[in-house]
C-alpha cells in the first residue's frame, strides 16, 4: 500500500521510499525526514478538492506532503501488540 492511500487517521509502518530515478533527491529528502523502513505514520488530514496536500504524522512531527511524493512511501499495516 501507499502512503498516499492510506485512510485519514489509520496507522501504517513505512515499508520504503521509492526513488523514481537514480539519485532522487525527493526520495532522499524523504528519508532525511524520517521516512525509514519500521517508522510509525499516519495521515492525520487531507486538504479538500483533491486531497492535495496530505497532513502526514511520523513520529511527532507533521509534514504536508503533496500526494505524488506521498504515493513514493510504501506502508504496511501497524500490527497491534
């Protein structure tokens, strides 16, 4: 799944960041930010008409993210413990 199509509210764990090419500098910046294999994430908002952008939560920090670099993190379901 991806991170642009996770439901508003649900928690995910990132799987990966994408890169579309060979050194990507989104995808980096991506990972830069947090976006790390085992991360807990979750879209805490959508901005209306279209979605775009995302309010994303990883860790305790918030990013907006447009849904195009949103849809480069693929997430896993968080299992509950």
């Amino acid at each position: 799944m991806r991170l642009s199509d996770l439901p508003k509210g649900a928690l995910a764990v990132v799987d990966r960041v994408d890169d579309a090419h060979a050194n990507d500098p989104i995808a980096q910046r991506l990972r830069d930010l947090g976006f790390v294999d085992g991360e807990s994430v979750q879209v805490v908002a959508c901005a209306p008409l279209g979605a775009d952008p995302l309010l994303i939560r990883i860790g305790f920090t918030r990013f907006a993210l447009r849904r195009a670099e949103a849809a480069r993190v693929a997430v896993r379901s968080e299992v509950a413990a």
